[in-house]
C-alpha cells in the first residue's frame, strides 16, 4: 500500500491562494465558449467557464456581471466562477 504523502495538500491550498479574483462585465461571446470580459480597472480578458458552472448549464450572456479568477502568471486568461446578473 502506498504511503499517502501530507505535502500533496499542502500543494493544493497554495494553489488556490495564488488566484486573483475580480468582477467584470461580459462584453461578447467567442468561439469554443469563450468570453471576452472587462474588468472594473479597465483592461479586458478572454475567459472560460469554470467546470462547475458548464455541469449545471449556467448561460452567461453579454452585459452579464461575473466574477472572474485569474492566474498571476498570465492576466490575460481567467475563469469565470460566478454570474451574477
């Protein structure tokens, strides 16, 4: 049997704590279910659908508000977590 490793979530709780979280605004609706989304500071973002929300079939339409998560590696790519109309 082998031995289950304490670091592994250790590993993982960073991971979520490197993410950077901001709202936006849907500002048009791309190809492959990609979005292009505007943020409060200005800048805009091409961001995907979070695994979550495609399972329960959440429609994000233009003009809708979301809260998008994004990597400080690349600010250019997000996540969209939540829609909040």
């Amino acid at each position: 049997m082998p031995k289950k490793n304490g670091n592994r979530n250790e590993e993982k709780v960073t991971k979520t704590k490197d993410k950077i979280e901001v709202e936006g605004v849907v500002t048009e609706v791309l190809k492959g279910s990609d979005y292009l989304v505007e943020l409060e500071n200005g800048h805009t973002v091409k961001a995907y659908v979070s695994g979550k929300m495609r399972i329960h079939m959440i429609r994000i339409l233009p003009g809708d508000k979301v809260t998008v998560e994004l990597s400080p590696y690349d600010l250019t790519r997000g996540i969209i977590t939540w829609n909040k109309r």
